[in-house]
C-alpha cells in the first residue's frame, strides 16, 4: 500500500511535467508525433538491453520518430519495471518487461505484477538447458537424471544464477516434475550465468541451468556440454540438444522471456497501433538476424496473447518460488 | 550508518516522493555530524575531527549494530551458510577494529603520516573569520546542493537547476559575482549539450528546454 | 599473413579510423572529468555503436576504454580527485608530486608507462591467450576468495596512516557492499524497506562522493592553497626514457602483474593498480620515499592497471566471460555485431581478431600525443582559482552519478558518500580502502560462502588446492605485516 501511495505521487509528478512540457503537441498529429522513451530495467551491454535497442530501431523506421533506449537500473530491476508502471500512459513511455516482473512480487520485493501494465508483444523466450561439463561422466540427461536420482540430497551441486534466480526455479521445477524434493541438488548461488559456466569449466560444480544462449561460448570452446532443454522444441541453433520431454518423457518447459508493454490505462488506438508494430519488427530480417546471432530464441504474442502469457508464467513462478520457500506469505 | 530501519515506519517514509525519502535517510546521520561538529570540537581543529576515542566507539557501535542486524536475516530454505554470515564476521571485525583505535593502538603511524603530509597539506581558514558553525554549514553545502538536485532537477529542469548549484558553490568559495554569474550561466548549458546530446543522458527538461 | 593485411585493410577504413580518434578523445575527457569512470565512458558509448560497423564500434570500446583508464590519472594528480577507482591507489603519490612542483613528471609517467603496460598487456593477448585462458579457468571460487582477500589486504599495505584505521576503512566498504539483495541468498539485507537499496550501493556514485566531493567539502573549510607558480608546462616525456632504463624490474613487475589480474575474470584494474602499488611499496629500496611524490609506484600501478585493460580482453574472446566491468560491457557490443566470442572467433574470424590487435596497438601509441594535448590543456586548472573549478566539479559529479543507471537515487548515494568521505578523511581513515572494500565486498561473499556451499562447509578445499594454497599463504602473510611492522617499530623505539 505505502510503495503505491509513493508511485503514484511519482506518477502525478511525472504527469504534471509532461503536462508541462508536452501539453501542446500532444492536441497535433497521429501518434507518435514527438520522441518515445523505451525504459530497459537492466544495464547497458547486457543481453535485454541488446533487444530493446534492436526493436526500439526498427520501431524508428516504422514510425519515423527517434524510440529513444534509457537504461533505468537498480534495485535489481524493480527500478526501471516501476520506471514503466510510473510513466504517463500516453504511448511515449514504453519498456521491457523481463521474467522478472512474474518473480519479484512474490518475494515481497514490489507490488508490481504483470497486471500493472497494458500488455502489448512478447518477443523473446529463452529456455534453459541443461550443461555439464565437457569430461563429465553422464553423456545423456537420462543418465544425469538416474545418477541424481539415485544420489543423496545435496551431492549434486548445480548453479547459473543467484539463489532464487529464474535457472534456480527451472532446477527446481524440474526437480519437482522428476518426483523430486526441491533441495535434492545443492544450488550453489552465482552472479549470473557466466561465472558459473567458469566453475563448471573450473570443476566446481555438477551442472549449470542456463540459457542456452549463455552457455554457447563455453560450449562452442569445447568447455562444456548442453544434455537438454527444457522446452517444448528443439533450438534450431542447437539441433543435437533434445528437449526434456523427448529425453524423459517429462512434460516441463520453463523460460525467461521479454516483452513489450506500457503503463497500464494506454488508449486502444495506440496500443493497437504499436502491436501491429511490433509484429512487424518480429517478422522482420533484421530482428530474426540479429537474434539467431546471438541465439535468442524469437517469439510472439500479440497485446491478449501476451497478457495472457504473463498470467500464466506468474502462476508457475509462484508455483515454483513456493517450493522453493522463497515465496513471502 | 544505521543497522537498522527501526524509527521510521514505510508510510511515514513513502508521503511525498524523493526529497523526504532522501532527507529522512540521511537526517539522522547529517543531524549527528552538524551536533557534534558544533559541540565536540576543540576551538583549533577543523569542524568534524574528532578524538580516536569517540571514532573508535563509533565503529564498536556500527560494528555491533551490523553484526546484530546481519544475525536478525532469515535463514535460507536448502543453504546452509544463509545470508547472516558475512555482515557478523564483518561487523564483529569492525567492532574489534573500533575498540584498537579507541585504545589509540596504530595512533603512531599517523603522528608520522601528519608529518610527511606537512609539506603539501592544506592551510586551515584564518580562523577569525567564520565561526566553527559557519565553516560546518559551509562544508554540508555541497551535498545539501545534491539533495536539492534531487528534489528539483524534474520540476525546475537540468539547467536552471545546475546554475543555481554552480552558482551557490562558486559564491561559497569566494568568487566575485563577475565570475560566479557567467559561469552559472555557461556551465549547465554546456553539461546539457554534451550529455544530452551527445550520450543521451535524459537529463530533465523542466521550465526550460534547450532548442537542441 | 593474408590474414593479417586484410585486418589491416579492415583497420584502415575511414570510419574505422574517424572511430578510434574521436573515441579517443571522448574517452580522454570523459576519463579526465572528476565524477566519470572509465566503466561509464564505455557504457555510455553502447548506444552509439549500435550505429557503427562492427570494427569501428569495437575500436571506440578499445580505444575509449584504455584512454579513459590512462585520463583518470590526470584530476588524480592535479587535484587529488582519481577519475577512475583504478587511479585510486596513487592518487596520493601522484598529487605529492605535484605539491612538490613536479606535475609534468608525473603526468609523464602516468602516460609513459600506461602506453607500455597497454601495449605490454596487447602483446600478451596476441602470443599468450590460450595459455592464460586456460590458466584463468582454473580459478574456481576458493581461488577466488583468497585472491579479492589478498586485494582487500593491499589498502592496509598502501596506507600511510595506521593499519587499523585503514582495516576498519575497508570493513566498512565491505558492510557497504552487504547492502541489497546481490547477495548469495538473494535477499533484500540492510535495504530498510527502501527499493532504491535493492540492488545495493552502486560503487561509482559511492567512489566519486568519497573523492570528488569530499574533496568540495574539504574546498569549503579550508583556504586556498598557495598558488603553483604560474608557467607553462615543460616537456612531459623528458625523463621518461631514463625512469624507463632506471625502474626495470618495477616495470616487468607491473606489466606481468597486471596481465595475470587482467585475465582473472571479476578482477580488473582497479584491484591490478592497488596490488602492484603494494608490491612496488614492499619490494622497494626506499619505501619511506612511497607517499612523497616517489616515481616508483606510479611506474608500477600506473603500467599495470592498463596492462589488465588488455589481458582482460582473453577471457572474454575467449569464453565470453568478462574480464571486468568494461568487457562485460564490450561483449554485449560483440554480440550485437555477430562476433561473438568463442574459439571460433579466433578461427573464423581470425582477421577480425587481427583488426582487434592492431585497434588496441594504435590506441596505445595514439594516447601518447593525444595524452600530452590533454595534459597541457588539463594543466589550466592549476591556473584557475578553485571557485571556477569547484563548482564545475559539483554538477559534474551529479551528473556523472545520475547517468550512471539513470536514477536520481544515485545521486543522493553520492551525496551521501561526500559526507562519509569528508568525516574519514578528517579522522584518518583512508577512504581509499573503503573505495576497495565496496568493490570487492560481493566477490569476496560470494566466493566464500558459494565455496562453503561446494564443499558443503569444509574448510579443507581452501587449503587443499596448490593455487588457493599459494594465495593463502600470500594473504596471511599480508595480514601479519602491519602487526609485524609495529612489533619491530615498538621494539626500535624501546631501543632508542
């Protein structure tokens, strides 16, 4: 209640100074007729900031008004995710939601869930994979998953991002779905995906739940190995890795995604406008290019489409920190 | 420095956006500082030295309150080093720390530093001028500006928010206004232009846009 | 060699070349302005080169990112105000020697042997890079720990005041660094309730409260200090050739140094200067003269910290870790210019890598002129009175802080820390040390309690390794020091 109260005095001040100074262009011309902000949560160089600014330049040239890429971070995402909420719903404040959002209102961290926004595409989904190092024993996830099976709690360490952290959810949500407790395999909490693909490589640890797009290099250097992903298809950048389901029979799939949206109360007219948009930019050579490079996995959903997504991805992240015990009463 | 976030309640924090969130965090702590810079001091020393005694107690009582603080955290499910370690080893070594200086052990080395440091250190304000209170307002003033950065820079705009900074800080150091006025007026306006434009910094617009 | 030309022509496109000297410039003043990091100089470049062709976006990173490590050094020793935490460790040297009179002298060298230690450390990257990624690799958390104990330990080694003040400095930073949920457990801890503390104190708004402002402040109590007779600056490399032939094995030392930190990824400069200025300090025939204006440790931390800049690139082209903070930014550029690291890079694309060495190869030998203009129109502000330059400071400072995450709490973190600085300084506490401890504060957590949880809670391991042992015995033998040295004092003056 009281981090409301303070976002929507926020809010009202950031209305009352683009009332200030955008009062007269907003009577003149269709939309957009003036610059649009596209808030990122996360830093510059990393891989959302990468995507928004991909998308924010196609939005330029289908619209023909600069899309303007601000890096708002801090408070581990819920900053620039409030930045978005807080703006004023006039279609020139945009941002990108990442999985976050369906993760952070559960700890109690905000009150800000995937319903504070007007939904408008999902464009990206990355599943994890599963990695082990390159000398590791267990050649197949079959094998992996007998040999934990059959291991004590605890013996097995695994790692990819910080405790409670999407891979740590899809460790456990798989564990789960295997029958298992979700402390079976030792969660060893890292700064992100690249220092624990380095442990892994280093010997330290079991395996590594990551995305595939961070765990390529080091398997591209021959360093580690990727057992399966945990999707519903096979990456076309990774034909070899079978999915979770064609290698176990479990039917488990996981993600983080980014999307789209803006400050909730948006006009239709707008909203529609910037969907058909967006449906552009992801049907494009240049957005299907630059994420094959990089090997984002490309995926839509319209405005409802994705709104409806995010509904569900936030029931099974709630699922998922619960059994984790992460999940604030 | 406080270990914990007893004595103010959320709502309480969350009223009006920005400067009381910004000035309830630091309060206690300037309020403490401006206290003792006025109270503690030996009339010959600049504001906020203070004896090794009191600094070393300082660091006992952080120490302590870090550490009490750290072991309050809640346990992780499924870990058994939780997050409380670290802030109790720090803080227990900290108050240890605090205690040595309070005993004025390592004081030495210092005496020796001082001297090495005679050669190029700075030179006390005549102190007939300004009284102990007036040079410790003086030396708040420049946070104080940030503080006031924070609370107008979206309303009053980058520009004419930096000028008065420039300008109060220049006039406290002594600058003529023939000097103070140009640069309060040419130093924002320049800052804009490059990290606005050039780097794209979104520096608030506020009262008075810049045509670029 | 085919290779080779054709990297060549790669490099001597026009845009490419218009690329390196106008990112050289920006990453001068950037470097140079009191309040922007050399972290930020390249982070602030990003959006830029998503405009560019991939070599002519990586070169502004290369070429902007070593002139920004080299330009921090310039307010360091003209006001006493480091422009990047990788300057800190010598910041005090550096400005004794301009006290005394000598700031060409030291401008000098911190140019001079930048340029060595960059080309040093391009030369390791081009002959050494497998072997030392596959060192690199071989550091698994334990490593780690005693390594980010052993940088802490160096603040207490470099401290002219008393160990335990500066001990009690670097606690604090590390208190500093528990603040957020960036920890271990990924729980919000010392945050009390407010968001903006979340993702806990961002080190560059905290390092530039406790140099740059602090040092306003200390502007504000005390009188100006008796004007540098006014002339023009005299020739900045004479000398440099005869320290060059005079300091050889500090060079090799720094050079050698900052590569080994450079290739560790999570260890950059910053930690590469402090621990070369410590060594050079140990290891020297007159460390009295250390603190005084003393050419020895500038030529040391000042050739190693951009030696690590370029060895930091081999684990990232290699295994797309990043090295510090600037190639993790670097290696969202490569991605998004489909180069994307891996051995591959070095097979497929082998001219691009090529392109790479040589973008890094003329950076360096273009920051000696380019430096020296710097320098000479830097050396105003040894001309201008302190309330022109002051205020300037200030605004920069805001702004520099703000854009560092585009949030306004970061500017009251800096104004916090001006206040924090200014009340250490006065009391003797390094502030230096506490710059350490906040930048170091999650990687010495997280590789304990991350190597607790690996051997579920045995000690053993952090002993057991050959590494970790080696660096073991390193740390202790830091930690001892100061006790040893009051010993012994103790027991001179008794004598005496």
């Amino acid at each position: 209640m009281t981090r409301l109260t303070r976002r929507r005095l926020l809010g009202n001040a950031a209305a009352a100074g683009a009332l200030a100074g955008a009062g007269p262009s907003l009577a003149q011309g269709a939309y957009p007729s003036r610059p649009v902000t596209v808030i990122c949560p996360w830093a510059a160089g990393g891989g959302t900031d990468a995507t928004v600014r991909i998308i924010a330049s196609l939005l330029e040239q289908e619209f023909k008004q600069p899309f303007n890429v601000v890096n708002r971070t801090g408070g581990s995402g819920v900053v620039g995710h409030s930045a978005i909420a807080s703006a004023q719903p006039d279609g020139y404040t945009l941002g990108m939601l990442t999985v976050e959002i369906a993760m952070m209102h559960w700890q109690g961290l905000t009150e800000l869930a995937p319903g504070s926004y007007t939904p408008l595409a999902l464009m990206n989904e990355d599943p994890p994979g599963i990695q082990v190092n390159v000398n590791s024993p267990y050649k197949t996830v079959k094998e992996l998953a007998d040999a934990i099976k059959a291991s004590p709690a605890g013996k097995f360490k695994a790692s990819g991002t910080g405790q409670g952290g999407i891979w740590h959810l899809a460790l456990i949500g798989w564990l789960v779905a295997m029958g298992l407790k979700p402390g079976h395999v030792a969660w060893v909490p890292s700064n992100g995906a690249a220092p624990a693909m380095q442990d892994l490589a280093a010997g330290g640890l079991d395996v590594v739940t990551c995305s595939v797009p961070e765990a390529r290099t080091m398997i591209e250097a021959g360093k580690a190995k990727s057992l399966a992903i945990m999707s519903p298809e096979r990456n076309p950048q990774f034909k070899d890795v079978p999915t979770l389901k064609e290698a176990l029979g479990i039917d488990y799939a996981t993600g983080a995604w980014r999307g789209i949206a803006a400050p909730k109360g948006l006009p239709a007219e707008i909203g529609q406008k910037l969907t058909a948009a967006l449906k552009k930019v992801n049907d494009s050579k240049e957005f299907r290019e630059f994420m094959a490079n990089r090997g984002f996995g490309v995926k839509w959903a319209d405005a409802a489409g994705f709104g409806t997504f995010m509904a569900g991805s936030d029931v099974a992240m709630g699922k998922a920190m619960d059994a984790a015990g992460l999940k604030k009463a | 420095m406080r270990a914990s976030g007893e004595g103010f309640t959320h709502s309480t924090l969350f009223v009006i956006p920005h400067l009381p969130m910004a000035l309830r965090a630091m309060g206690p702590f300037l309020s403490r500082l401006r206290e003792r810079s006025m109270t503690l001091l030996p009339a010959d020393q600049l504001c906020m030295q203070l004896p090794d005694k009191v600094t070393g107690l300082f660091l006992v009582g952080v120490g302590i309150a870090a550490a009490y603080g750290g072991s309050l955290q809640p346990p992780v499910p499924g870990q058994q080093i939780g997050p409380e370690v670290f802030p109790m080893v720090v803080g227990i070594g900290l108050a240890i720390c605090g205690a040595l200086i309070a005993l004025g052990i390592g004081h030495r080395f210092e005496e020796e530093a001082e001297a090495d440091l005679a050669a190029h250190s700075d030179q006390p304000a005549p102190p007939e001028r300004r009284s102990k209170a007036a040079i410790g307002l003086k030396v708040l003033l420049p946070p104080a500006l940030l503080l006031f950065y924070v609370v107008a820079v979206d309303r009053l705009g980058f520009v004419p928010t930096g000028a008065a900074m420039v300008l109060a800080t220049a006039l406290a150091l002594g600058a003529r206004p023939k000097l103070a006025i140009p640069l309060a007026l040419v130093t924002p306006v320049g800052v804009h232009l490059v990290f606005y434009k050039l780097l794209r910094v979104p520096l608030p617009d506020g009262l008075l846009p810049m045509p670029w | 060699m085919d290779t080779f030309y054709e990297a060549l022509r790669l490099v001597a496109q026009p845009d490419v070349l218009i690329a390196i000297l106008l990112a050289s410039i920006y990453g001068l003043v950037v470097g140079s302005l009191p309040g922007l990091s050399a972290t930020m100089a390249t982070a602030l470049l990003v959006p830029i080169t998503f405009y560019l062709s991939p070599i002519a976006a990586i070169a502004t990173i290369i070429a902007a990112s070593a002139m920004a490590i080299f330009s921090g050094d310039i307010p360091g020793c003209l006001l006493r105000i480091p422009g990047t935490p990788a300057s800190a460790a010598y910041t005090d040297e550096a400005y004794a020697m301009t006290r005394k009179g000598q700031p060409e002298l030291a401008l000098g060298i911190c140019l001079w042997f930048s340029a060595i230690g960059g080309i040093m450390g391009t030369v390791s990257l081009i002959v050494l890079a497998p072997p030392l990624a596959e060192m690199a690799l071989q550091f698994s958390t334990y490593e780690y720990f005693w390594l980010a104990l052993l940088g802490l330990m160096c603040s207490t080694l470099v401290a002219r005041s008393s160990p335990i003040k500066a001990i009690a400095s670097m606690l604090i930073g590390l208190l500093i660094a528990c603040i957020g949920m960036e920890n271990p457990a990924g729980t919000p801890r010392f945050t009390f309730g407010l968001t903006d503390l979340l993702g806990g104190i961002e080190p560059i708004p905290a390092l530039v409260g406790v140099f740059a402002l602090s040092e306003v402040m200390r502007a504000m109590a005390t009188a100006e200090p008796p004007r540098l007779p006014s002339r023009r600056f005299g020739s900045i490399l004479k000398g440099m050739w005869a320290l060059t032939l005079r300091y050889p094995r500090p060079q090799v030392r720094g050079n050698i140094v900052g590569i080994i930190i450079g290739v560790l990824p999570g260890a950059g400069a910053d930690m590469a200067a402090w621990v070369s200025y410590a060594m050079s300090k140990r290891l020297s025939k007159e460390p009295e003269k250390f603190g005084s204006g003393h050419p020895e440790g500038l030529i040391e931390a000042g050739a190693s910290n951009n030696a690590s800049l370029a060895s930091g690139w081999v684990p990232s082209l290699l295994f797309g870790i990043p090295g510090d903070t600037i190639t993790a930014i670097a290696i969202g550029v490569l991605f998004m210019k489909g180069l994307n690291p891996g051995p591959t890079l070095f097979t497929d694309k082998a001219s691009s890598m090529y392109a790479l060495y040589i973008i890094f190869i003329i950076a360096n030998i273009l920051m000696i002129p380019l430096g020296i203009a710097m320098i000479r129109i830097a050396s105003f502000v040894l001309r201008a009175p302190r309330a022109a330059i002051m205020p300037v400071i200030v605004l920069l400072c805001a702004v520099g802080s703000f854009a560092t995450g585009n949030n306004l709490f970061l500017v009251v973190t800096l104004a916090g820390f001006g206040v924090i600085g200014y009340v250490m300084e006065r009391n003797g506490f390094p502030v230096a040390a506490l710059v350490l401890g906040i930048i170091m504060g999650t990687m010495v957590e997280q590789n304990f309690v991350t190597s607790l949880i690996k051997s579920d809670g045995s000690i053993w391991p952090f002993f057991s390794r050959p590494v970790a042992a080696v660096l073991a015995a390193l740390t202790f033998a830091a930690l001892l020091w100061p006790v040893f040295v009051w010993l012994s004092r103790l027991r001179w003056r008794r004598a005496a």
